[in-house]
C-alpha cells in the first residue's frame, strides 16, 4: 500500500508502464525477450522481459493511462476513422480525436517527468509535474500549446525504425525546455515551458481541430542519433556502428 501519484490516495500499486508496452513489440524475440544497451561504458547490456516499469498506479489510474494507450495505438495504426497522407516529407494526420491522444502526450510526459527508473531520473519538469497530474486527474487536455509535441518519424532503408527506443534527454533551446525521447519509430519532442504559446513552430503540435503534421526524417540525418550510435560502437557494445539505423 502506497499513495498513488496520480490520485493521491493510498492503494495497492501497480508495477506501472513509463512508456507504454505496445512500443516495445518490435523488439521482443521469440520467448518475449528483448536486449537493452546502456551508454554508460561498465554496464553490461541486459535482457529483458517486460518493458520500463516502476510502482506508480493504482489499478484505477493505470485503467485511465490505459485507455489513451488503446487510443495512440489505433492512430499509429491508422485504424478506425484516422486519415493520413504524405506531402513531401510530411504525414498529414486527421481524424484524431484531440482529448485522447493530447492526454496520451501528458500521459508519457508526466510519467517521464516522475520516474526513477534508470534513464529517467535525471529529468526534472520542476512545477510542471504538478500542473499536468491535475490536467491529468481532470482529463483535461488543456490548449493546443500547452505542452505542446512535435513527432518526427524516423525513417531508415524506407521503414520505421519503430525497434529503437532512446530514453529521454532534457534541454534548453531558444529559451524553451524540451525533452527528447525516442520510442515507436518516432521522436517526440515535448516543450516544457510556461510560455509554450509563443513556440515558433506551433503548426506542429496536435491541433483543436483533430489534425496532427509529423516530420519525416532519415535516421542518419539526425545528429544525436548518430552520436548515440557512435558512442554504443565505440564502447564496444554494436557489432557495427550502423546498426541502430539500418
């Protein structure tokens, strides 16, 4: 018995999802098994059966997380009446109910923000963490900009390299606060500011009018992901250094 992040009420937690499990199928094995490589150079790479998990939830709350997890998954697969076509190096998304999936971004967002789990710890959303737990609480999910999120698919040899997953890296730019992590083929870029409302690339966020623009990028064309891989390489941990964007 513990209090739930969330709710605040003292429950049985529930050993709960950071990152939502549907994200870590591509890389499960044949016996649900998949391998974590850490940058830091003594440790040794693991195995692992279930994705990033920590005691957060109680059932109830983690049923709410659950249903915009339901709902994110049927976007990315363009299921039910979501709409999608490309413009040049954009996916151009409508159909998407704003509330639930807006909720699902705060979902990730808070959760990141409050782990402990290796990886994780080092993010700090500061007062932020209590503004998005009650919008959360209220299932509110707040203007267009508020938390704004910019998606870029991550293209490699013409697929999505949705079995990467990079956890998150926090950074200041222009005078914004983002935070960075990579998980289902896509990077997701959440602007952690008070005044998010001047953000100069706002068409970007998902919109009030139910429509989402997601980059398309190379893999190879992105800098930190080829440092990251660099680095995996030069440790010792990637047979080849190209190995992480193939």
């Amino acid at each position: 018995m513990a209090k739930c992040k969330l709710c605040g009420e003292e429950k049985v937690l529930r050993d709960s999802h950071i990152l939502p499990e549907f994200i870590f199928k591509p890389l499960y094995d044949s016996i649900h098994r998949f391998h974590v490589i850490s940058t830091i150079p003594h440790d040794k790479n693991r195995i692992f059966q279930k994705g990033i998990r920590e005691e957060l939830l109680c059932k109830d709350c983690e049923q709410i997380f659950s249903k915009y997890e339901r709902y994110a998954s049927i976007v990315f697969n363009k299921s039910e009446n979501i709409n999608v076509h490309r413009i040049n190096n954009e996916y151009h998304f409508s159909g998407i109910r704003y509330d639930l999936f807006k909720l699902f971004q705060l979902s990730i967002l808070w959760r990141i923000g409050i782990s402990k789990c290796p990886g994780f710890e080092k993010i700090d959303i500061g007062p932020h963490e209590q503004k998005i737990r009650t919008m959360l609480i209220n299932e509110n999910p707040g203007k267009y900009f508020e938390y704004g999120t910019i998606i870029i698919a991550l293209i490699g040899e013409n697929k999505l390299l949705n079995g990467l997953i990079i956890t998150p890296e926090q950074f200041k730019h222009d005078g914004f606060t983002f935070i960075r992590v990579v998980f289902a083929g896509y990077i997701w870029l959440f602007i952690v500011s008070s005044h998010s409302s001047r953000f100069p690339f706002k068409e970007y966020f998902l919109s009030e009018k139910d429509e989402l623009i997601i980059q398309v990028r190379n893999a190879e064309n992105m800098k930190f992901i080829r440092k990251f891989a660099r680095n995996l390489y030069d440790l010792g941990k990637l047979e080849e250094y190209n190995l992480l964007i193939a």
